[in-house]
C-alpha cells in the first residue's frame, strides 16, 4: 500500500511539473569545489556564498554545456555583495581568475554594481540588463559580445583600469575574462581589493571544478 501511495505521489509531481510548463533540465557546469578552510559559508548548485566580516559575498562562474549548447569567448563570472551595513568598495584591477590553460588573468570588462536577478528561463544568474526570452536559455543578459571585448561604456560596461567602484547595499557584478568558458576547465577565483567602511576583507581563494547538476526551469 505505501508503495503505490508513493508511485502516486511521483506520478502527480510530474503531472504538475509538466501541467505548470516546468521541465528538469540536466548539464555541466563549473561548480565549487568546497567552502575553503577556515571560512563559513554554503554552496547551491553552481553558487558558492561565503559569510565575511560585515559582508557576504557570492560567486557563479559562468561555465556551461548543456546538450552540446554552451556560451562562447569571454567567460562571465557573476558576484554579489551584500553588506550588512554600510558602503562597499571594489577594486575590479583585483578581481582575477586562473584556469588549467595558464596563469591568472585580469578581466577584460566589467559590469557594475548593479542589481542581481535570477531567470525562471535561464541557467545563470544576471546582473544588469535583462534580455526577456521564450524559452530556455544559459543566460539573459541583455549584453553582446561585442560590447564586453570593446568595453562599451554606454551600456554600463568599463574597463577595469577606471579603478575603484563603490555601491551601497546588496549589488551586483560581472567581470569577463578571456579564456575558455567551457566546465572541463578548473578555475581558481581570486577576489582581492574589497573594503567595507574603511576595512579590507580577506576573500580565500575559490576552486571551481565540472560537475553535473538538474534544475527545474519553467517554458512557455
């Protein structure tokens, strides 16, 4: 009897999943290794969050391959900050990313800060513009490739030689870096350069590595 109760139960969550327009979809991504020693914090799926003084700051690095689809040159890595009071200055010069095809690098382009928000269509998380799309995608950022290269400063996106950039509250980045977006690479995320009230935090180092993940994403 418990057995087909729960053979009923199964059936009905994906008679709703499908009824409601939602479908598990299934890929690789470059998710983080583990919470570094010595720090607090949690990983969800691709998301790593790490509880700092006076802040908390989250990282996803961009890395897809979905069925063979995947994004192209230069790979996204998205961050958040939300201080818990107070304002909040970033160095983009000292955010740098490592993959296993060389040393680090420094991002070709920035975004931010901006306000994050999370598509029911989309597999990354955004920052900044939103491109509102039909069906199920890795990303809707509403920005092109051309713009991030060229560092189109018309759409909010800068070289990081300008310097020191500061926001107040939970915002948003996206720094891009020219190397190979794909999850069969490692990285190692270096975040250097944050102040908060006059204090610099110390960010441990990140180690991303591929791993296979479902989600629920929603469809027309």
């Amino acid at each position: 009897m418990y057995g087909q109760k729960t053979i009923l139960l199964v059936a009905c969550i994906i008679i709703f999943i499908a009824s409601s327009g939602c479908v598990p979809i299934k890929y690789n991504a470059s998710v983080p290794l583990e919470v570094p020693t010595g720090s607090i914090g949690k990983i969800s799926k691709q998301t790593i969050s790490l509880e700092l003084p006076e802040l908390t700051l989250s990282a996803q690095i961009q890395a897809y391959d979905w069925d063979g689809q995947y994004l192209l040159k230069p790979l996204g890595v998205w961050i958040e900050v939300n201080p818990r009071n107070g304002w909040v200055i970033l160095d983009p010069r000292l955010v740098m990313l490592k993959s296993d095809q060389g040393d680090y690098l420094k991002a070709v382009s920035f975004l931010g800060p901006s306000e994050s928000w999370h598509s029911p269509r989309a597999l990354a998380a955004g920052c900044g513009p939103r491109r509102f799309h039909s069906g199920i995608a890795i990303t809707n950022i509403a920005v092109s490739q051309e713009w991030v290269m060229q560092a189109n400063n018309a759409a909010g996106i800068f070289r990081p030689s300008i310097g020191p950039v500061t926001g107040e509250g939970q915002k948003c980045f996206m720094f891009w870096f020219d190397t190979d977006p794909m999850p069969n690479h490692s990285f190692v995320l270096a975040i250097d350069g944050i102040t908060i009230d006059g204090m610099k935090l110390s960010v441990p180092k990140i180690l991303f590595k591929e791993g296979s993940l479902t989600s629920v994403r929603s469809i027309p």
